[in-house]
C-alpha cells in the first residue's frame, strides 16, 4: 500500500516563550518535551522563579508530548516554586497531555489556571 503524506507527522520544534503580565509570568512551551528539550524549559522556568515575579503559569495548550523528563521537569518546578515563594501553576493541555499527568499519578499535587483567566 502506498504511504500518503498524511501518514507522517514531524514534530514541530521545541521552543518556549515567556510573557510576562505585571506580576505573573507565563511560561509557553511549544512541541515536545522530552529529554533533550527539557532544560530550554527548566532554564526559562528558572529564570522567572529568579526574578522575582510573584506568580509563574505553565501553559501546556501548545506542548504536544511529554515524557518522563519533562514530568519530572515539572515537579522540580513545582519544588522550586516553593522555595521561591513564588505561586506555581499549569494550564491544561490536550487531553492526551491530561490523561499522561493522570496516568503518571502527577495531576492532583498541581493547582491549575484556567486558560480564560490568562485572556
């Protein structure tokens, strides 16, 4: 059978943006995360516990995968939020991303935002 085009997925690109919004800072990562990209995201991560902002939102709507090194990348921000005392949140993702936490037993030690309330 011939291989269509549609057949083939490449990933896009990893990459991670930060907006900042007075006090809070969001975190966009974008693709996969996985072990080669997880410290793009921990370094930007770091860098908003570093600076002193008050709040750090993780927004997952644009990750398409995430591996054990990205979850353990999150639970080491989560950690790290802590010892900033700064607040430490996530956006949901796609489901597939959602069910990947649940499954993981990660879900519940997060807070969440709603995506809304980043408009």
């Amino acid at each position: 059978m011939p291989r269509v085009a549609e057949d083939y997925r490449i990933p896009e690109a990893f990459s991670v943006r930060t907006e900042q919004h007075g006090d809070l800072a969001v975190i966009v990562p974008t693709g996969e995360l996985d072990l080669a990209t997880a410290p793009a995201l921990e370094d930007a991560l770091e860098r908003a516990f570093n600076g002193g902002t008050g709040k750090v939102v993780l927004d997952l709507r644009e990750l398409e995968f995430i591996d054990s090194s990205g979850l353990r990348t999150l639970l080491t921000a989560r950690r790290r939020s802590e010892q900033a005392g700064a607040q430490f949140s996530l956006v949901a993702g796609h489901r597939g991303l959602e069910r990947t936490l649940e499954i993981a037993g990660v879900h519940k030690v997060f807070h969440w935002t709603p995506a809304e309330d980043l408009a």
